[in-house]
C-alpha cells in the first residue's frame, strides 16, 4: 500500500509484479485515510505480511516513506525518521524508519530536581518495529532490508489516530487556499473553521489549527531566509522586474540598518501625471511590527476616489526626514511637483514643505483644528463660530472683523494658542485660500479613510516584507473595488431631471458621474439669482448677481465674447474646477446650449487618462492573476464535486481523475521551475531574491512622537498622598 503526491489512499497489488511505482497505484477507496471503516482497515493491513513486503521495490526514498507511513496509520501507531546514509553525490544508501514509540526517555528528566512543571507522559517504551530500505545499484531501486511489525504497547484507535504527528499535514493545495484567504483578512482560526466545515468534520482535516500555524510560519520564513528588509527589498526588486514604471528607494542609518522606504507603482505615477495637482499627506501608525509610521502620498481622481501616489516607511518624523520623503517622491514622478498640499498641521512636515515645495499652497485640514480647536478652548460657542468662519468664503476684511469680534465676545484674546492659530490664518482660513485649487478637500479625512480600510489588511505584528506584500494587495483590492465607479460613468447615462436640459446634457457627456452631480447642483441653484444689472466694455460683458432673499452679498461675472471665458468672483472655479451657479445664469441669459470649453477643468472630465504623459499603462499583478486563476478552477469545480458527493462510484471516478491529473500537472509544476512549495509568484520572488543581496540589516522598532510607553528612561512615580516624587517623608510613615 502508499500514497500518491495528492494523498489519497492508494493500494498495491501484492500478487502482481512486487515493485511500487505511480503506475502500478489502484484506487481501493475514494475517502482520505481517516475516512475508512475498521473493518476495511484490519482487512487491508491483515492482507500484508512480513514476506509480501520484503519482496517489494520502490523508485524512491519518499515512496517508501509513503507506504510504511499509510501502513501505521491503518494500523493505529506513529513514525519517525531513524538512521540514513547518503553519499557524495546526495543520494540515500539507506533509511530506517521507527515506531514513534522507539527508545526511552534520558534517564535526567527523570531525577531532574528543580522541576517546576508536571514532567510531561512518558511516550518511549523501547518499540521495536521498524522498515528500512537500502538501495540497490544494480536495480536502480530501493530495496527493504528490515521489517518488523510487533510492537510492544497498545495501538492507536480509529478516533485517536489523527492527532498522531506524523499524520498531520497541511498539503500544499491546502496552503494555497489557506494564503489566499489569509492575504484578505482572514484569521488562523478562521480559515481553519472553513477546512473542518468543507471536510465534514476535524477528524478528516487531516490538520490540526498548530499545523496551519507552523505551515505559515514556516513559508514566511522562507521568505526572509536573508532578512526581513533583504526580503522587503527582493519583493520591490521582482516587482520592478514586471514593471519597468516601478519605483522604489531606500535610505541606510549608519549601522546598516534600513532606515527609510519609499515605493510607487507605475498606476500611481500615471495618476500623478494626470491628478497630482492636489497632494494629501498624513501619515499613520502600528501598522508593522517596527512601528515605523506608514506615510500615504494621495489625492482624487476624476471620479472623485481617493488615490494613491505613493507610499514610505520611516523611522522617525524629523524635517529631514519628510525632506527625504518629499524629494525622493518629486524623483519618482519625474520632477513634477504639486500646486496644493494639504497636512494634518504637524510642524516637522510643513516645515519640509515650505523647504521642498515653496511654490505650492499649503493648508492645514480642518478637522484636525476642529479637533485642537475643542481640546485647548472649552468654550463651545467659540469652536462652534470657529468653524463656521473657518470655511466662510468671505474678503479677508471681512475675516478680520469676525476674528475680532469671535476673541473679544468669547474672552480668548490672550490665549497662547487662540494666538498662535491666528498667526497661522493663511494656512487654514477660507477667505485666503479662496481661488487656490484643493480639488474640494478641506481636510485629510480621504487618508484617514485610507488607513482605516489598510488597517483592514495591516496590523502591527506585521514583518517589514509583510507589510509591502500586504499593503500592494490592499491597493490592488482598493482599485478594484474602485473600478465600478469608472464603468459607471463610462457606460450609463444619467437621468436629466433640470429645465435646462442642453446644458445638462452636455455637463452629463463631459464630466464623470459624481463629478456631474455636483455640477448639477449650481445648475438648479441659478433660478435662485437675481440679476442687478450688466455692463458691456467692447467684447466683454459684465453680469451682477445676487441670491434671492438675501442682497447683502452679490458676485460679478466677466464673460469674454471671443473666447467664451467666464471668471466670477466667487472662484468656485478656480477653487473646485466646476462652473459655479452665478456662471451658468450668464450662459442661461447668453442662450448657451453647452458648457464652454473654458469652464470645463481637463481633470474632472471623462478618458481623461489619454494624455498620461508617456506614463505606461497599469500592469496586474501576475501574483493576483495566478490567485484569480486559482479561485476561478475552483469554483468551477463545485458544481461537479456537487453532484458527484451523492453516488458513490461518480465520487470514485472523480476522484480517481483528480489524482491522476494532480500528479501530472504537479511533475509538469516542478519541470518548468515553479518549485516545489507554495505558489508559482512565490517561487520566483524567492529565487531572484536568492540572487540578490542588499547588505542590508533589519531596521530598528521605531518610536512615535507622544510614545511614552517604550520611552527609555522611565518617569519616577509619585506618591498617592502629597504627590511629590517616592521616597518622601509621607513614604516613610507607618501607620499604627
């Protein structure tokens, strides 16, 4: 009897030619192993005798393995590798295998004195059985020498069988599956319910949850057989390797250690060279187990989603750090450098923006001062008119008054921060950003959302190669997922539901979808205006405007005949890229029936991804492709399998099918140099890591601003009664 490269059971023909090959393998029964009834088990192995299999032949050391290992299982004990020879050209002149009961136990664990702990069972008791096989030079086979069958302790019964070590196995069909769902969130423990509920229960797992554990220790350590960051390295290395527009970079601290990571793919430097106009940088944390914070260069696209221009690891937050980031990313997107950058306020990241970009505008987000704004001035009436005036779009005279106003009534003049944030106006106040493009943001929340949809996919035990191969399959997914709003807009038309049905059309054919909803919001709004007059100077007119039932603000529109250009004072175009209210009551009183193609910003329009500047196109994973294919075959084999489990020989044919083709689609896996563990992307990364050396050393656990918990002197404590510091007088005094 043995087993084939699938493990099934398979049996041999003892009264036919005595030698053990694939060839000769029959198929006794389409169960697994621990499927198979004591009766039909005592009857297979009664059926061997000494004599039978010491006339038997294998073709290699793991066939022989493979039988005597079914023949303990069906007989109720363990196995062991014993004793072995090879010679110089790596080849195996013999292996004995033992009863896992063989030998006794050192007699020191026995009088050890210092025990702590209950001695564990005893397990040896001196078993003699034994194979052993010797190969045969003439034959070109192994041969068996040895074989002994009594044992000397009770056998293992049908029940308790699948806990013996020797039997529990994780294939390496059931890793593929086990890492596809681990690379989509899902825990050990999880995935192993999902192995006991598809094999009926966990006595035909084959597993137990500490196996799946050490298979998938033991394949990411493969991984970073050189190191965490030689591993990290390799992975960005084979990715540049698919992708010419691949870029990555690195920085070394003077121990050697990895110090800073920068990465970008060629999507995100071809959604650069289209939307970088707008940059959103923030950075988050516990994310790895070095607790490097993870930086995410993003902005919107066309379709109003978030994206990803690239993305660092680094150990600390210093200017010339961020400096570091900066620049290497300005390298990455070949010299060009964003008009508008937005920041959660820290001051080590402006101060290396104003170094790096000292021509792009910079505004701080405005949740993140909401946030300061209520933890430094309990005063509700103040954050709450804070806020408003925050995003008033208002003349900066106008700010000026309020602000005045807004301190005196709420009695913070000389507050230290109240003052420190009005020096820093211009970074987060309406009335002077107004007519700089930020693309509609106000605020960082696109990456807060961003980190709360990786933390989804990273956690803090992550290793550094972890971390890269996760966060790549994580914007992979996000990209996906993201991909239904481009066929959307790109394959429906929207309802027209204005009484302007021209313009709304024509909004409808040139910008995508959410972009268009947007614009049809000033589109409805233009009824509310009432017209306070026009000018005309040659060519141009001038159009004045004010909102009904409230005329204590109005906006001018200069309209230029000969190129059709509006610019109106409120700068919503400027500001947003979309024609604003006041703009489209000058086309409605022009009898316009389109959209000028002065008021129409290039970014928010359709196939607006035609003029990348030469950037190549996305390329998909080859790594994602070969999970896709996997998933694919799988699912098309449910229904099959489906019908099959109800008769018993349809299950027996099917089985004995997939065994057949398993074996030679494994023999074809191995002969085109896939290797033999794991899956194909994984083979490759690993070979051309092999060829690759970094020099390069894992980095350091990184400290966060604000960590006090890995500080490295510690704070003394202070007594409970008068709070000063330990060894007080008041320590001291004993209470009768």
């Amino acid at each position: 009897m043995g087993l084939d490269v699938c493990g099934r059971l398979r049996s041999f023909d003892l009264n036919q030619e005595p030698e053990c090959d694939r060839d000769t393998f029959i198929e006794k029964s389409g169960g697994s192993i621990g499927g198979h009834e004591d009766e039909e088990a005592d009857e297979l192995v009664g059926a061997i005798g000494v004599d039978d299999v010491m006339k038997l032949t294998f073709d290699t050391e793991e066939e022989a393995g493979e039988f005597y290992n079914l023949y303990a299982k069906l007989s109720g004990f363990g196995i062991r590798k014993s004793n072995a020879k090879r010679d110089a050209d790596g080849i195996s002149r013999f292996r004995k295998w033992v009863c896992c009961c063989e030998g006794y136990r050192n007699e020191k664990w026995f009088n050890y004195e210092d025990r702590k702990r209950e001695a564990k069972p005893i397990t040896r008791t001196g078993c003699g059985a034994c194979f052993r096989v010797k190969y045969d030079i003439e034959s070109v086979k192994y041969v068996v020498t040895r074989f002994i069958m009594e044992h000397n302790h009770p056998l293992a019964s049908e029940a308790s069988v699948q806990h013996i070590r020797s039997y529990r196995k994780v294939s390496d069909a059931e890793y593929a599956q086990a890492k596809s769902l681990k690379l989509v969130g899902a825990r050990i423990c999880q995935i192993m319910k999902h192995f006991v509920i598809k094999a009926g229960g966990y006595s035909n797992v084959g597993f137990c949850i500490k196996d799946l554990y050490n298979r998938m220790d033991e394949e990411r350590r493969k991984d970073i057989f050189n190191g965490d960051a030689e591993g990290a390295l390799g992975f960005l290395a084979a990715k540049k390797d698919a992708d010419d527009m691949f870029f990555y970079k690195y920085h070394v601290d003077n121990e050697g250690r990895l110090a800073r990571l920068f990465w970008a793919d060629s999507k995100s430097r071809a959604d650069f060279s289209v939307f970088g106009d707008v940059l959103v940088f923030d950075t988050t944390y516990k994310t790895n187990k070095y607790r490097k914070p993870l930086v995410v260069l993003a902005g919107v696209n066309n379709h109003l989603n978030s994206t990803v221009f690239g993305c660092a690891l680094l150990s600390d937050e210093r200017i010339e750090t961020y400096e570091w980031v900066l620049s290497t990313f300005v390298e990455a997107m070949k010299g060009r450098k964003p008009v508008a950058v937005m920041t959660d306020g820290d001051s080590a990241m402006r101060r290396a923006i104003k170094n790096l970009l000292p021509d792009a505008c910079h505004r701080l987000c405005s949740w993140h001062l909401h946030r300061n704004a209520r933890s430094n001035i309990r005063c509700e009436e103040f954050n709450n008119r804070f806020y408003n005036l925050m995003a008033r779009k208002c003349s900066t005279l106008e700010f000026e008054d309020r602000w005045a106003r807004l301190v005196n009534e709420c009695g913070v003049v000389e507050n230290e921060w109240v003052k420190k944030l009005y020096r820093r106006r211009r970074l987060w106040a309406e009335a002077y950003l107004r007519g700089h493009f930020f693309a509609g943001m106000r605020s960082t929340q696109r990456c807060e959302k961003m980190n709360a949809f990786l933390n989804e996919y990273l956690n803090e035990k992550m290793r550094l190669y972890e971390f890269v191969r996760s966060f790549d399959l994580a914007i992979a997914w996000l990209r996906h997922t993201e991909s239904k709003a481009v066929h959307t807009s790109e394959n429906t038309k929207p309802v027209l539901t204005t009484i302007l049905p021209e313009l709304e059309g024509s909004a409808a054919e040139v910008f995508t979808r959410n972009v268009f909803f947007m614009v049809r919001k000033h589109l409805n709004r233009q009824g509310l205006l009432i017209s306070e007059g026009w000018s005309e100077d040659g060519g141009s007119r001038t159009y004045y405007y004010s909102k009904y039932g409230g005329h204590e603000r109005s906006w001018r529109v200069d309209y230029d005949r000969s190129t059709e250009k509006l610019i109106c004072t409120c700068m919503k175009f400027e500001s947003k890229g979309i024609p604003c209210a006041h703009m489209f009551r000058v086309m409605v009183v022009e009898g316009m029936n389109r959209i000028p193609e002065a008021c129409i910003s290039k970014r928010w329009t359709k196939g607006v991804h035609c003029t990348n500047n030469g950037m190549k196109a996305f390329v998909a994973d080859e790594q994602l492709t070969q999970m896709a294919r996997y998933g694919t075959l799988k699912s098309s084999c449910n229904t099959m399998c489906y019908y099959a489990s109800y008769m018993d020989d349809a299950f027996n044919d099917l089985q004995q099918m997939f065994d057949k083709h398993s074996v030679d689609l494994k023999e074809k896996w191995i002969d085109r140099g896939y290797g033999g563990d794991g899956f194909a992307m994984d083979s490759r990364v690993r070979n051309d890591r092999s060829r690759r050396t970094f020099g390069l050393l894992d980095p350091r656990v990184s400290r966060s601003k604000g960590d006090h918990k890995h500080a490295e002197a510690k704070k003394k404590r202070k007594c409970g009664h008068c709070r000063y510091y330990r060894n007080c007088i008041r320590s001291y005094t004993v209470v009768n």
